[in-house]
C-alpha cells in the first residue's frame, strides 16, 4: 500500500499540505469541498502541484510535518524542482479514472525524497522542553473539533508556559490560521505558528504509539482511567509519542474519538458541575508533564533580616515611655498582661484579635491625647 504527501495551490495562492492513502480521492475531496472545516474549503479552487508516494504513512506524515515548516521561498523549490514526476503522477491519476492499469511505480533514484531534496533547507527543530530522557518526547497536544480561536491561542498559551509546543489541530470549526487566537495567546506565538491541522482524528494520530483522552463524562467505554499526574508519569517512561487529545469546547471528545486512547484522563471535579474550558483541561495536564521536567523557577527574592531582639527591645521600651505618662496602662493591675500583650504583638509575624484591639488602643490614646492638646 503506497501513501502520499501533497501540496495544493489555494485559490488564494496559499498552500496546503497533507497525506493520504488515496490521492486521487483525497484531491476530489478538498475540490468538492467535502470537509467544511478543512482550510481549503473556501479557498477553492485547488490545484495539485507537488505530490511524492512513500511505502509507510509514518514517512509520509513525517514529510509532511517537514514541508508545513517550511517557508514559501523553500516550498515553491521543492515544486519547482518536480515538475517531471508531478507530471507522471498526474497521468497517473488520469489512468486510475480511466479504469486502466497504473503500471509500476517510477524507480527509486528518479523520485525526490525529502530527506534529501532540499538538505540545507530544513527547519531547525523548535525548541521546548528538553526531557530528563534524550529518548522521551514531550506529549503532543491534540485539539479536536475546537470551535473558538480565542480557546486555541489560551490553549497555545497555557502549553507554552509549561514548555510543550506541539499542537494539532483536526477539524477546527472555523478553519485555520484563525486572526483570533493571536491575541489570546499572549505571545506564545511558536506554538500557533507550528500547529499542524488535519482533517480526520486517524491522520493526526497516525504516527502516535500512546494516546490519552480527556473527558470527564461516563461514556461507557471501559478503559483505564488515570489522572494527569499519572499520565504525565506513564507519558515520561512510553516508547514512541505521545498525544494527549482534548474535545470541542461545547461537547468534549465523543464516545468515537475516545475509543482511540489507550487511557482516559480525568481529574476529581464537582459532580454537580464538571465543566472546564479548553485551555484549563490543556494547563492541568501541561503543568503535571511539567513537574518531570526541569523548567525554571522564577527567582527568589531575598528579603532583608530580621531585626535583632536588641532593636525590637528598644522600639517596646520607646513606646512604654510613651504611653505611660498618657495613662495606657490602667488600671494598675492589668498593667503586666497589657505590657505582656505589646511586647508579643511586636515580636511575632502574625497578629491574633487581641493584639488587633491593643494596638488600635494605644492609636486611641494617641489620638486622645492630641486632641486635648
């Protein structure tokens, strides 16, 4: 079974890259509009101007990933330098809906890999978390039917902050790149800029080995039911990568797309409303993932010494001084437990009710006596 990874022209001029298991269907797909949400529905027509077959749908999404970083200088290169096979596959195409025979695939060395068509074109990796384990990969996190672009640029927001950059995006509702998730994402700007989209949940998983979904409705699927400490933990020790998928705001992952995780992710919520935004249920599961890695802390400020009982003993002896000749400390046989009191409200940090009020007293007295002055 042969898999494939196209480019197509926008009416617009933009371009769209994806993969399949089946060009030509998947072309009538995006020209016939079949997915609403897809990028190219109202950017049609489409032409297909660059499209390259591989024997796994591993390699084909992997080249995928690479062209989608590519700027549109490197893209029109890869186009240009492949005019001859893109003309044989487009004869191709034409013989599939003829009905006659496709023949052999084109020899290796006459087709263009991308690993080496372009080598000194290829993005540099973005820069995220770097975990305790060179081996280990930061989870991906899988936006699913997400409906607001104000809740993907919070979601990009709060992944950034706890170091995870890799977004997907399947079937957003308005399409995608959306003009409202910029502001929202208050400058986690890398995470909207690589945001992969993809029409089906099966295409953004395909090269996932560990998916976990987060839902906190009973759906009646029995699957392990993990919080997202564990999850972050299973996550940290898994072979291949890792997605964590999350629903469309107004009803989360349907019973369908849960079905495809290897666990569910949850947290203790109030039964009586368990209802999070997207961004919140995106920055529980960050910040657990974030705990078993080595992010910075903010730094410490130092804060001067405390003073010496040298410094605290004449600051009490100042104002016995002074609120003695003013009457304070009556009657005579309280006058202990009220000096008690003062010297204890001035040598510990934290103020009980009783200290509240001989404080506000000596104000009182003060204030009294200035009064009669």
């Amino acid at each position: 079974m042969s898999f494939w990874t196209y480019i197509l022209r926008c009416a617009d001029g933009s371009y769209y890259t994806g993969h399949t298991d089946d060009l030509e269907q998947r072309i009538e797909q995006h020209s016939s509009g079949y997915y609403p949400t897809c990028y190219t529905f109202d950017k049609r027509p489409v032409e297909l101007v660059w499209a390259e077959t591989f024997t796994t749908r591993e390699d084909a999404f992997a080249a995928e990933r690479q062209i989608k970083g590519w700027s549109r200088r490197k893209k029109d290169a890869l186009i240009a330098g492949d005019r001859l096979h893109l003309q044989r596959m487009a004869s191709r195409a034409k013989v599939l809906r003829d009905g006659a025979s496709t023949g052999s695939a084109p020899p290796q060395d006459e087709r263009m890999l991308i690993t080496t068509a372009h080598p000194e074109e290829a993005p540099e990796p973005v820069k995220g978390v770097v975990s305790k384990d060179p081996a280990t990969s930061p989870p991906i996190i899988v936006l699913v039917r997400p409906q607001l672009g104000e809740n993907i640029g919070k979601a990009a927001r709060a992944m950034l902050n706890f170091g995870l950059t890799e977004m997907r995006l399947v079937a957003p509702r308005d399409g995608w790149p959306n003009p409202a998730a910029g502001p929202a994402a208050s400058g986690a700007d890398i995470v909207l800029a690589n945001a992969q989209v993809f029409d089906t949940l099966a295409e953004a998983t395909a090269d996932i080995s560990n998916i976990y979904a987060t839902t906190v409705r009973k759906r009646g699927i029995t699957k392990p039911v993990i919080t997202p400490e564990a999850a972050a933990r299973e996550i940290l020790q898994n072979a291949g990568r890792s997605a964590i998928l999350f629903g469309a705001e107004r009803s989360g992952l349907d019973s369908d797309e849960v079905t495809v995780a290897r666990s569910i992710v949850t947290v203790p919520i109030n039964p009586d409303f368990g209802s999070l935004n997207l961004a919140q249920a995106v920055i529980l599961c960050a910040y657990e993932w974030s705990k078993t890695q080595s992010l910075a802390s903010p730094p410490k400020t130092d804060l001067d010494p405390p003073a010496s009982q040298f410094e605290l003993d004449g600051l009490i002896e100042q104002l016995d001084s002074m609120l003695e000749p003013l009457g304070y400390f009556t009657p005579l046989d309280r006058a202990p437990v009220t000096r008690r009191t003062l010297r204890n409200l001035l040598t510990k940090p934290a103020w009980n009710a009783l200290e509240v009020r001989t404080l506000r007293g000596v104000l009182t007295t003060l204030a009294r006596h200035r009064r009669a002055d």
